[in-house]
C-alpha cells in the first residue's frame, strides 16, 4: 500500500467507523425482526441459489451463474435463472429463452 493511500484510509477511519456502528446496528435490528417474525421470509418448494450482490458490478457474476447453471442442468433439468437485467429501467417479467431458444 502506497503511502498516500495509507494517509487517505488515516483520514477516513474516523468518519467510517461510526457509520460501521450504524450500519451494524440496523442490520442487527433487521435480524432480530426476522427471528421475531416481524420480517416474513418466502419459502418456494425448490431449491434457490442466489449469486452475488446487487450493489457489486464487474465482479464476474455473470459468467459464474452460466457455468454453474451447465454444473447444475444434469441434476435439475428445468433450471431456471432469473436477473433483473443489467441497467434495466422497466417493470414486469420478460421472457428471454422457452428452454431450448433465446426469444
């Protein structure tokens, strides 16, 4: 680490820390909702995997969905991935591929 990011991270500290304790405590609040039953979970009858984070771009999550959906086609033949599509603006459900084309 170079010296003038070390001096940035030195100036910053002070003012990430406390938004740390915020931001934990919130989440903390959020769990504890959830285990309370305040905060309802959905529960489908088959197994979902959900890869990545939705704030995180560029991090190769496209790709690995793709390949691990050709790890998973043999055992789940009806496998089904669902996106929000990159940059996306509009609302409802669109259909891209029946299973066998790209429509």
């Amino acid at each position: 680490m170079s010296y003038r990011q070390q001096r940035w991270q030195k100036r910053l500290a002070p003012l990430l820390i406390p938004l740390s304790w915020i931001y934990s405590s919130v989440v903390r609040i959020r769990n504890l909702m959830f285990a309370a039953g305040i905060l309802k979970t959905e529960h489908f009858g088959f197994p979902v995997i959900s890869v990545g984070n939705i704030t995180a771009g560029g991090s190769g999550k496209t790709p690995f969905t793709m390949w691990l959906a050709q790890q998973l086609r043999v055992d789940f033949p009806k496998l089904v991935i669902v996106s929000r599509g990159y940059g996306r603006a509009g609302r409802g459900v669109k259909i891209v591929s029946d299973g066998t084309s790209v429509l």
